[in-house]
C-alpha cells in the first residue's frame, strides 16, 4: 500500500510558494550574457529550458519551463528522491544464503541456496564478507550446486544494447535480483616487459572468464578511441582483444560485461570462497527455495541508502540507479519487483509531496532513455521538495560539489563557483542537462534546472554551456 503520511513536509511550504511552483506564467527572455553563450555554440534560445529560483519565491528566470525535454541523468533527482521517502536513509538490502542439507565436519553435503534481494551494491567486497560470515558458519566445503534464488525480481529479459548498440558496456546492465558487482569486469592493459606484447588483466579474476589475447604494442602516444583496444565477447565467457595498443600507456583500463550474471556470480563466489579457505565441488543453476520460509543460515545486508544515493548521483550510477526503483516497487506495492511497480511508486510518492507529474513520461528512471520527458519547472518542484525533505542533508550530500567530486571533479577548479553548486549532470546525444542547487558569490541560494534538447549537440559543446550559463548565475544570479 502506498504510506499515507507523506515523510516530506511539503505540505508545510507556504501557499505562495505552491502556487509559484504550479503557475504556468513563465519569466519572459533569458539574460542577454546566457543568449551570447547559447549563439556562440549554435544552439537556439527553444532549445533550451531553463529555471533559476531562490528557494522559496518566485524564479528570477524561467524560460521555456513548461516544455517537456529530455532530461537525461537528471532524472535520478527524481528516482533518488523518491527512494528517500518511501524507503528512508537507514534502508538496507538483504542477500540470504540457505541450507538445507545437513552439514558434518565442516562439509554441506548439498546445495547451498542464495536467495537475491535486488541489493544495488553487492560489489566485490560485499561478496567477500558474504563468503567470509557462511565460513564462519561453520562451512568449509560445499558438496552441491549453488542455487541462485532469483523470485524477488520479475522483469522480462531485455537486450543490454537496444539502447545505444553497446550490449558490452558496464552502464547497460539490466537488473537483477542478484548482481554482484554490476556484473562488470575491468580490463587492465599494460606493455609487457618482452616489448612486443600487451598484458592483460581483470578486476576482479574470474576462472570461467577466458582470454584470447591478440593484442600487438606500437610505437605511439597513449590517444585514440580505446588506446586501439578492439573488444569482442564471442560467447558467454570468451573475451577476443585485437588492435594495436600504443606503447606510450604505461596503463589503460575497459569496464566491459563479458557473463551472464549467473556465471559472474558463480565464479566471483568461488574465487573469494577459496580465500576464506573453502571449496565448492558442484556448478551452479537457478532454482527456488524449498521452503520460503526457512531461516537463512547466513543474512547479508548492504550498506544503507543514504550512503548509496550519493554513489548513484554524484558518478551517476545507471545500474544502481534501476535496481532503486524496483525496491520502491516492493516496498510500496509488495513482491514481486516489476518494472511496472517502480514506476508507479515513483509517480505516486511524486503527486502525494506537490509534485505535476500531468505529462511525465518515466520510462528508464537512470535517464538512459530516449523517450523520458519531464519539464524544467517540474524538475524545480522535486528539487524544492528535496530541499524541504527531513531527508534534505542525505539529497543535498549526494550531489556532485563543483570542481570536487563526482562528475563536476574536474569543472570549475580553481574557478570562483568551485565548491558553491552542488549539482546532478546528465548526458546523451543530443541532450546536455544539469540541476541542482547553487549558492552565487553574494552568499544567495538558488534552485538551478538547465535543459538543452538540440540535434547533433555533443557532449563537450554541452558542457561548455553548462559552465558559461552557471559561471554567470554564480556571479549575477
């Protein structure tokens, strides 16, 4: 059932306010410094959304607000606040391993279960603690399978590279109910000591992961798309690497899926089972708990949200971000996870805290997506809701902070602005977007939302506006 009392104190902004964030008059004309920007990359003033209010009055600016963009990353503001109401900062995931065979001297002589819980985060580490608390359970060696519980999550198979062609990059994981580390692999690539090959490793070494290494060292600086690396996945489990890598790197890395999740999991268990001391002698295969009921052996929980959410906004962590909302699915609507469920958890929280949701069009809730659409001025309303949340110091922390950290690390160092926005960035081909909250050197708070949907714009030209537009609300908004 959906909560009926809100967690958010919306309710309590004044009127004023309210009707500021609903009104559908908008500010006339963009300053003429922001238009001198916008002409000098070629983009047109209806390309661009734009909204610049003070925390609690009416916005300074707001051009083209109500038009619905594409907002690329900047829809997890939303998918984020959403996971801080329904689910709270403290919210942690659970990985539970089962027993059902009898254990003597050590040995399971069966199968051990492992139930998945939809936890965003079971990266490597987290796996090994897992594997550490089952040998402390007093298991050394497993004489079965393991048996991956997958029946939290009922999702439909989808093609990883439906959405830009790339099925092999880590960003288009689809969900799952027991994904350990995104089911990603790093590739290291380095010039071997005889001069003429490469070296290759992996982070983390997976034994069912197999290499063929036909990589060539040439004279060269270390440039160029992949430093020359060609990336192929002949099938489940096989890695072909062909080009010429230059010898200028002295270290290059690709974050690339190769396994089926299954498979992954497989082999990233058994190699940190074997560091705890333990042996597993079976295989692996996907299957139910005999009783869904029985106590697990072994329960592993995540780290809790309000340290997750700034890992999904400041690095925006597409995979992370998709296995969010299908937790606010169950929470809300119970289990199974489902697309559908996570979805109308979204919208519901939205509408019950204020929020216009008439036109919102959710499809990917990471903002890996061509069809979601939503409005500067909606944007602004989650943004305000956000800062007037009891959950407003988890929001505000899990922001990129200018040229510190996460993707604005590099922006605006040693510029006037470093360290007074704190901001969500988004991404696509032909979209630039960033929104968040900045204060301007005059010490004033100011909710910023910047939407730019222009056919052939390129990820740096984007970025280029974004910093101008910025540097001058920082200085003059």
């Amino acid at each position: 059932m959906i909560p009926t009392r809100s967690r958010f104190l919306f309710l309590l902004l004044p009127l004023a306010l309210l009707m500021t964030l609903g009104s559908s008059t908008a500010l006339a004309g963009l300053p003429h410094a922001i238009v001198q920007v916008l002409e000098r990359h070629g983009v047109p003033q209806d390309a661009v959304s734009l909204w610049v209010q003070p925390p609690g009055s009416s916005p300074t600016i707001a051009h083209r607000v109500d038009v619905p963009r594409n907002p690329a990353s900047t829809m997890k503001l939303v998918t984020t606040l959403a996971a801080l109401d329904i689910l709270g900062p403290a919210h942690r995931w659970e990985t539970h391993l089962h027993t059902f065979a009898p254990v003597e001297n050590g040995v399971l002589k069966g199968d051990l279960y492992v139930r998945g819980g939809g936890d965003p985060f079971l990266v490597t580490e987290q796996v090994w603690k897992l594997a550490g608390a089952l040998r402390r359970s007093g298991i050394e060696r497993i004489e079965g399978d393991l048996v991956f519980d997958l029946s939290h999550y009922d999702v439909a198979p989808e093609d990883p590279g439906e959405f830009d062609g790339q099925a092999f990059r880590a960003y288009n994981q689809p969900p799952h109910a027991l994904l350990m580390n995104f089911n990603a692999v790093r590739f290291e690539f380095r010039p071997a000591e005889d001069g003429r090959s490469v070296r290759v490793t992996t982070d983390p070494p997976l034994s069912r992961l197999q290499l063929d290494n036909r990589l060539r060292l040439a004279a060269g600086p270390c440039e160029g798309y992949q430093r020359g690396v060609a990336y192929h996945v002949e099938d489940a489990g096989r890695v072909r690497l062909e080009g010429n890598f230059p010898r200028g790197c002295d270290q290059y890395s690709l974050l690339r899926t190769a396994l089926g999740p299954e498979a992954y999991a497989h082999g990233l268990f058994s190699e940190l089972w074997e560091q705890w001391g333990g042996t597993l002698d079976g295989n692996w295969r996907i299957g139910m708990l005999p009783d869904k009921d029985a106590r697990p052996r072994v329960v592993h929980e995540s780290p809790p949200l309000g340290d997750l959410i700034r890992l999904i906004n400041k690095y925006s962590n597409n995979v992370m971000t998709r296995q969010l909302k299908l937790a606010l699915g169950v929470e809300v609507y119970e289990g199974p996870a489902t697309v559908d469920k996570g979805h109308a958890a979204i919208r519901a929280t939205l509408a019950r805290n204020g929020v216009d949701t008439q036109g919102l069009e959710l499809d990917n809730a990471a903002g890996l997506s061509r069809s979601n659409r939503i409005t500067a001025r909606q944007l602004a309303q989650v943004l305000q809701v956000g800062r007037n949340s009891p959950y407003m110091p988890e929001y505000l922390s899990s922001l990129a902070i200018s040229g510190e950290d996460g993707t604005l690390r590099r922006r605006f160092v040693d510029a006037p602005g470093a360290g007074d926005m704190r901001m969500k960035t988004g991404y696509l081909n032909g979209v630039s977007a960033v929104a968040g909250y900045l204060r301007t050197a005059r010490g004033e708070d100011r909710i910023v939302v910047l939407m730019i949907n222009h056919p052939g714009l390129q990820h740096w030209r984007g970025t280029q506006i974004q910093d101008g537009i910025l540097d001058w609300l920082h200085a003059n908004g």
